[in-house]
C-alpha cells in the first residue's frame, strides 16, 4: 500500500537509512517578540503528521508548512495555545501532540519514574538493612591489590 | 559467481555455527571432552565464512554487480568507491552480515584470550554465542539474503541514500554495532555460569576486560551517530530520543551499570544475581532494538523497511534466547548467596544506588520508547511521546546520580569511612559552586535554574576524582590502570554534562531570509550573505552559498552551507557548514530560495557542543584503559572461601 | 524465591505486547482518525472543471458520499485510479473528489486521460481543506452518511477489497440509518 507525499523533499522522509536530509527554514517574524515566542515554542511541540518524528518547525515538507500558516494565523487571531492544540487535535488526534497530554491513559507513563525510584528506594534500603545487619559477622578480609 | 560464493559460505558459517553451540554446550553437559575441545575449530570455521561471505558482498559492491539485488538497491555507478565499500552496510541485510561478522569476531577474540579459563567453562561460553550466531545467521538466510539475484540484472542501481554518503557512514555503524554486539561475551559469560550452576569471584574479574571494552565501543558507537546527526540533518540537533537512537542508548545504560556491578561482584563476591540480571539485559536490550529497528512495530524515521515476516522471526528468536536465559536466572540465581557485609556509607552502598539509578534511567526510556506500541496493543489509543518527556523524566534519575557519584568514589570497601573525605569534599564542592555559577551568570547574563546544577555537578566529579590520584601522586603511590581508567572515565562524564547543560541552556537561533549583501546579527557574531552559486559534485548538483561571519567587527571564516540534489534518487540535502570559534559551534543551513536570489538561512550558535562527543571519547578512552589492567588477567589469590549457603555444585 | 521469575514473567509480557504490534503493524503509520463519528468539515470549493462554481458540502446532504483526496503528483492514487472508476460504474456512492495542492491544468489532462471517476471535483490549492479533513498524505478517502458524519477513513490506495468488505457494507446495510 503506496502511500505518496506531496512533492518538495518526497525523499526525506524515507522510511530507510537515516533520519531527515534537508532542513526546514523558516523566517517566519511575527510583529509581537511574544507572539514569536509562543510560535517557535508551539511549532516545536506539534509533530509533523508525514516525517513523524520530526516537530512542524523542522520538517521540509509541505504539509509542515501549511500547519504552520495554520498556527502563525491562529496566533494573530488571538488564539491561545491550548486553543490551537485543541484545534490541530481535532483534526489530526493527540498523536500531533510530542507531548502527551496528562490523562488516565498515560498516566502510566507520565507516572512510571516516579513509581520507579519509590521502587528503587525500597530495594536500596532492604539491601543495605540486611548487609549492614550481616557487618558484624563478616570477617573476611579485602584484597588490597585487585582491580578497584 | 562471487555471489553464490558468499551465500554458499553463509550457509556453512550456518552449519559450522550450530556445531559450535551444540559441542560447546553438549559437550561440557555430557562430560564429552572431544567436544569441548572441537569448539575452537567451529568457531575459527565460522569466522572465516562469515569473512568469506562478507568479502563476496564487498567485492560485489566494488565491481558494481548490479545482478545482485541488494547492489543494485544500494549502490550506483557514479557512487564513489569508497561509498560502494560502505554501501555494504547501508541497508538492512548488508547491516545483518555486519552484526555477524563482528559477532564472529569478538568470538574469534573470545576464543584467543580463554586461556586462562577452565576449558569446560570456556567451551560452554563459545557454545552460548554459537547460539547466537547461528539464530542471526539463520535470520540472515531464510529473510534478508543479501545474494538474491536479479535476472534480468539492473542496468543501473538505485544509488545509496544521499543521507549515508558521507563518510560518518564508514565509521557509525561498525563500531557502533562492536558494541552493541560486544556485549553478547558478557552475556555468555553469565548463561555459562548459569549452565554451570555456579558463579565466583574470578567469574567476574574474567568477564570484566570484555565487558568494559564492549561498553567502550558503544560509547564511540553513540557518539559517533549522535555526531553524524548533527553536521548531517542541519540544524544543530544531536539527540532526538528517537526509537532507533534509543535501543543503542538503553544497552549503554544497562551497560554501565554492569560495569560497575561487576566491580562488586569481583572485589565483595556481592550482587551475584544482581550482576547476572543485568548482564543478560544489556544483550537482551541490544537484541530488542536490533528487533524493534526491523520489524515495523514502531515509527520512526530512522528504522529499516519494516516488513512483519521479519518482525515474527526476530521475535521467535527473542523469546528463545532471552526468554532461556532468563528462565536459567530463575533457576540457577536462588543458589547465589553470600554473607558479605557493608554500611550505608560504604562503595557498595553507591554502587547499589547507582545500578539502581542507571536501571531506573533505561527503564523510563524503555517505557517511552515503547509507550506507543503498549498503548496500541491495549487498545489504548495512539501515545506520542517525545522528547518533551524523556528529558525530564531522564534527569529525574541522573541528577541524583550525579550527585552521588562525586561523593560515591570516596568511599572505602566495606566500611565507608567517608568522615575521612568529607573536608575536601566540601571544599570542591564549594570551588564548583563558584566556577559553575560564575560560569553562568559570569559569561551569559540568563540562566534556567538547573544550568548551575548541571554546571555544578559536572566540575564537582571532575575535581573528586582528581583528588585520589593527586593524593597517590603526592605520596609517591603508582596509580593502577584500572583507577586511572576509572578517574578518566568519570571526568568525561563530567565534562559530557559540563557540556550539555551548556548547550541546552545558552544555545541561540534564529532563521532569517537574506538578500545578497543582508546582514544578520546572532548573539555576538554576524553575518552577511554573499549569494550562491552553482557547484558539481559527483553524482549530485549543488548550490553553494557564500557567508561571511564576523565576531564583534573580526573576521571569522566565510562558510559556505549547500544544498544538494542528487541525481539518482533526486534527493535534496543540506550541508550544513559549521566552524568551530572561540569554543562555540556556529552552523548555517540554507533553507528555500525564496526568489530574487533572497535565501532563508538558519544560523544557530552552540557553545561548547563539541566537548560533549569529546567527552564521550574520552569516557570511551577511560574504560579501554581499565579493560587494558592486566590484573585482570590474574586469578584471585586467594580463592574465596565457602560461605553459608554459598551456591551448590551440580552440573 | 518467586522474585527471581519476576525478570521471566516481565518478559514474557513484554512479548505477548510486541507479538500484538507485529500484528497491528502494517497499519504503522496509520493514525486512527478523530473524525470518525463526527460531522464532516463543510466546505465550498472552486470546482476543478469550471473555476467559476462551486462544490458544497450542503448540496451533499441526504446522500451517502466518498471523498477522495488525490493528486496528479502521487502515485498511490494512480494505483487506485482503476478502483475509483469501478466504484464510479456501479453507481451505488458517488465520489467528491479533493484535488490536493495540484495543478488545475495536469488534473485535467489526468482525468481526460484515465477517465473521471468523480462526480465533481473540488481544488484544495492552499491546503486548508485538506487540513479540516485531517489529511497528511495521498489518497485518502472518507465515507460520509447522509447524516454528514465521517464514518470511515481509507488511508493509502484504495482497493476492490476494501470497497467489498468495508464500504459497501456500509451503505446497503443502513438504509438511513447512521452506523
């Protein structure tokens, strides 16, 4: 099943070898410095739906460029950026998004380090309890000139 | 002809592999000394089939025999030759023989260097990785033979990717995949403990050498890929937690932490389990990503063609030899026991947390890696996870560690006596402080709050681990490999998070549309555009721009980014140019032609960005130096002594 | 004793996961719609054979309907092309094509050439249509019911396999009703 791309940069998403051959400029000046701001920022965390690895900001092709139009305009529209995930989400699903919204479905994910290093701490403490309980008793001696 | 040759010598590599693991692994069971004794000759068989077949591919390569179809996929008549050499790697069956090679390889090495161990565990440790061998080897012929021909053969070839045309493509995957391969001896090492049903300490000063030096590699492997990504893909990134980049990652982590494991199970006989686990997960990571770059379950712009034939193969393979080796750790690791004791401020103690810290590190990527594909399988929707959750979520473990770690190498065996340290530490840690603030806010006028921590941390391991070996060259003490490894090693840690916490916080860009004669101004250089024009290059036409940058009114260096279409393939890239100034990284990229010769051009400053693969290196430096301590190759002295419930004797 | 099978019983796990992935594999890279069960975007587009009218959405409603997005640049859709003009021949759902980011001029000659299979064709030369649909590659194409809701996506070329088994389906078997 062929999937085709638009043209400019077919071949950079190649699904072979490396990642991503030309890059994305984009000038783009927004007249308000906070506006620029939260367009660079916005642009960096929306995924580019074709090379989807890439965030909108640096891939090449045209679908990438279109969506940020999208949100260069959606921004001079006074949108906010909730406003804006929101509205590439209902297009093009949560996948869009490179950082996954907290949500019950992952929470699991978002959770797993901090369950982690709870599990982590437990083990460490059990360890070091039951050795340093063994101390006493232990009388073998170091070897001094081994490898440290 | 030649190609018959090499899928003929294939096939016997195949065979002479499956006799190297049955006589290693029957032939100890059986007390079948004869068949003990023939694994070395299997092994030698393999390796010069394996060699054999990949001099055939090569060899087709370099005479541009587009009758084969995988030379005709990968290569072309205008490819230079040195990229029809490498070109032999560029894609996936090409990149299994690799893996084969260097596996036969390190068993070739493995074999050579067993002299010292008991020939009943030596032949169980080359039959383990005949094992191995012979599941890739049977992969490689039964999916992803690299002698298929084509009949009619190709007129011409469809060319190498563009983005491998570079010579990162000669260097990146070969010592990347020595690692990652490298780390299948420790893995035998631990199934041959295993079958034999017992481990001691000299088990562990013998796995140590290889172990580090695998780990070495990897570490060149990585940096290297990181590297290549970045004066490559144009525009300053060099770790993107992509899945690919990952399944190299997450063995290095496990990697490190066996590393140090090992230590205590050489010195204390402790951690035997835990040392045993961890060795069949740094393969066993390594074996996943081999699976998860080849199979299609994961998107990502870096994997292989995917195709789910494939992906059942690699699986089935999977659940042999991980699942085995870990049903043997449940079997055999209960008879692990010692009585050693430490306190709470002992080496041991920090090594533990730091096995536990690095564990806890590859275990969070892995779940980020693989969170799309679980949340699939459960019907749980599609997950995206990017880097806006692996960097957090990867320095909620390594910071602590980092912190330990200055304090960690301080401590004594056994008994900590860290009261004896605790001034200087103080002291140096105090001196980082100030060198890492002043850093800071003394040459950058912002900062988030984690830059002074990571600014800290990283001059704070590098002055504790200069303190013993000053003190030891103080006291007219010689310094032992392994030690001067270790500081190496450590300091180019330090450095690597100097680095990168200098980068991430004090990097700038900005993406302009210049006209001939336009300036622009980034941080403390400039520069003016000077227009493009048209360059030919070997198989690819090009437009070469033409910058001038400045620094404060000074010349710097005139760069010239281009971008290339090449023609087989019509592939645009982007060479990026990038000029090393004043410790800083300025890179320009040209973007689009935006007509009436205005071009956008993206100009990124990166300060220090170049120490980070120099840090690597020099960690990669580190545990050669330590692999390389021949004391290592002693036996203990003393041989330990039985403890209670120490483990039993069958097999 | 049992924590030494813990590492075994992980894995374990960890491969049933993966063996389900590489069953769901060939749809990779296939993202499941958000519009499935919600009402189509509406649009009112030049129309590719006379600039001067327009294709509506609201001329639309009350009928089953397929919407096409394709382009002369892709070839997946010349794959499906053949499909698309048997779909057309049966005259059971007429196709609203979406010309995406395309030249007016090679459209037509395309469709001169291989037979038009669309009832009419609306041009998408900005890409805002095609962005309301959630398109990020060709062809895709999008099951509507009378309603106006998406009730189902086809990503990729289009075959006589998944007219038969999915769409058709669709529309004999609710006669009015949504599914």
């Amino acid at each position: 099943m062929q999937r085709a791309i638009p043209p400019v940069l077919l071949a950079a998403c190649l699904i072979l070898g490396l990642p991503r051959a030309a890059c994305a400029v984009d000038p783009t000046e927004l007249p308000d410095p906070a506006l620029q701001a939260r367009y660079v920022a916005l642009t960096h965390e929306l995924r580019c739906m074709q090379c989807q690895n890439e965030s909108l900001a640096d891939s090449p092709v045209g679908l990438a460029a279109d969506l940020r139009r999208e949100v260069r305009e959606q921004l001079l529209a006074g949108k906010t950026d909730d406003q804006i995930r929101s509205w590439m989400s209902a297009r093009y699903g949560d996948f869009i998004l490179f950082r996954p919204r907290f949500s019950l479905r992952n929470a699991w994910l978002w959770g797993a380090p901090g369950i982690l290093l709870l599990v982590g701490a437990l083990v460490c403490w059990r360890v070091v309890r039951n050795r340093t309980i063994l101390l006493p008793s232990d009388h073998e001696p170091l070897e001094e000139d081994g490898p440290s | 002809m030649l190609p018959e040759l090499g899928h003929f010598a294939l096939i016997l590599a195949l065979l002479l592999a499956g006799l190297q693991a049955f006589f290693g692994i029957a032939g100890p069971a059986f007390a079948r000394e004869r068949w003990s004794n023939a694994v070395t000759f299997a092994v030698a068989g393999q390796a010069v089939m394996v060699a054999t077949a990949a001099a055939c591919l090569i060899t087709s390569f370099v005479n541009e025999d587009f009758s084969v179809a995988y030379v005709a996929e990968n290569s072309n008549s205008a490819l230079p030759l040195f990229y029809r050499v490498a070109a032999m790697w560029g894609a996936h069956e090409g990149s299994l023989l690799l893996w084969i090679l260097l596996l036969a390889g390190w068993t070739v090495a493995v074999a050579l260097g067993s002299g010292r161990l008991p020939p009943r565990f030596a032949a169980r440790v080359l039959g383990v990785l005949g094992v191995v061998s012979f599941g890739f080897l049977l992969f490689t012929l039964a999916t992803s033979n690299p002698f298929l021909r084509l009949d009619p053969p190709a007129p011409d070839g469809r060319d190498l990717n563009p983005i491998l045309q570079d010579p990162g493509l000669a260097v990146h995957p070969p010592i990347l995949y020595t690692g990652y391969v490298g780390f299948s001896v420790a893995f035998a090492f631990a199934c041959a403990a295993m079958l034999e049903g017992k481990l001691d300490q000299n088990w562990a000063r013998w796995t140590r050498p290889w172990t580090t030096s695998a780990w070495a590699f990897l570490t060149c492997g990585i940096a290297l890929g990181s590297f290549w990504a970045y004066y490559e893909l144009g525009w300053g990134g060099f770790w993107f937690w992509d899945p690919v980049e990952n399944a190299s990652f997450m063995p290095w982590l496990v990697g490190t932490a066996l590393v140090h494991s090992l230590a205590v199970t050489d010195k204390r006989g402790l951690f035997k389990s835990w040392t045993l686990l961890l060795a069949i997960l740094a393969f066993s990571l390594s074996l996943l990503g081999t699976f998860l770059v080849r199979s299609g379950v994961l998107v990502s712009v870096h994997s292989f063609a995917a195709d789910p034939t494939r992906g059942i193969f690699i699986l089935a393979f999977l659940i042999i030899m991980i699942g085995g080796a870990l049903a043997l750790y449940a079997w055999r690791a209960p008879l692990l026991r010692s009585s050693a004791g430490f306190e709470l401020g002992a080496r041991e103690s920090f090594l533990l947390f730091n096995n536990v810290l690095l564990v806890i590190a590859a275990a969070t990527v892995f779940a980020g890696t693989l969170a799309p594909l679980i949340s699939d399988a459960l019907k749980l929707g599609t997950l995206s996870v990017g880097p806006p959750y692996f960097n957090p979520t990867f320095m909620v473990s390594m910071l602590p560690l980092m912190a330990l770690l200055a304090v960690g190498i301080h401590a004594n065996w056994k008994r900590g006596r860290l009261k004896d340290s605790e001034r200087m530490l103080l002291l140096t840690l105090l001196a980082a402080a100030v060198l890492g603030c002043g850093f800071a806010y003394g040459l950058y006028s912002h900062a988030s709050v984690l830059t002074p921590v990571g600014l800290t941390l990283g001059v704070w391991i590098v002055l504790s681990s200069l303190l013993d070996p000053i003190d030891r060259w103080r006291r007219g003490l010689t310094l032992p490999r392994a030690v001067l490894g270790m500081t190496v090693a450590h300091c180019g840690l330090a450095l690597a998070v100097f680095a990168l916490t200098t980068v991430q916080s004090f990097t700038l860009e900005r993406d302009v549309a210049l006209a001939p004669g336009g300036t622009a101004t980034v941080g403390s250089y400039e520069f003016r555009f000077g227009g493009v024009k048209p360059v030919q290059g070997p198989n690819y036409d090009a437009v070469a721009g033409s910058v001038t940058v400045t620094r404060h009114g000074a010349p710097v260096a005139v760069m010239s980014p281009q971008k290339r279409s090449y023609w087989v393939q019509h592939q645009v890239t982007s060479e990026t140019a990038i000029r090393v100034d004043h410790g800083n990284n300025v890179l320009l990229a040209l973007g689009e032609d935006l007509g009436a010769g205005r071009w956008s051009i993206r100009i990124q400053i990166r300060p220090l960005v170049s120490l980070v693969w120099i840090a690597a290196f020099i960690m990669a430096v580190g545990g050669a130096l330590a692999a390389s301590d021949r004391r290592y190759r002693t036996a203990r002295a003393l041989e330990s002594a039985p403890v209670e419930g120490a483990a039993g004797q069958p097999g | 004793m049992t924590r030494f099978l813990l590492p075994l019983a992980a894995f374990v796990l960890l491969a049933v996961v993966l063996a389900i992935g590489i069953r769901h594999s060939p749809e990779k890279g296939v993202i499941a719609s958000p519009l499935l069960g919600k009402p189509a975007p509406q649009f009112a587009l030049p129309s590719l054979t006379d600039p001067a009218q327009q294709v509506r959405s609201t001329d639309l409603k009350g009928h089953w309907y397929l919407f096409n997005v394709w382009g002369t640049w892709c070839g997946g859709c010349r794959e499906e092309h053949e499909t698309l003009l048997q779909v057309h021949h049966a005259g059971v759902v007429p196709i609203i094509g979406l010309d995406w980011k395309d030249d007016d001029t090679q459209a037509l000659g395309w469709l001169t050439q291989l037979g038009n299979p669309y009832q009419s064709v609306a041009t998408d030369h900005s890409g805002r249509e095609a962005i309301e649909w959630g398109v990020y590659g060709a062809p895709e194409t999008f099951l509507v019911n009378p309603q106006g809701i998406v009730v189902y996506k086809h990503i990729g070329a289009l075959t006589t396999d998944t007219w038969t088994r999915e769409i058709l389906p669709r529309v004999s078997a609710t006669a009015g009703g949504s599914s």
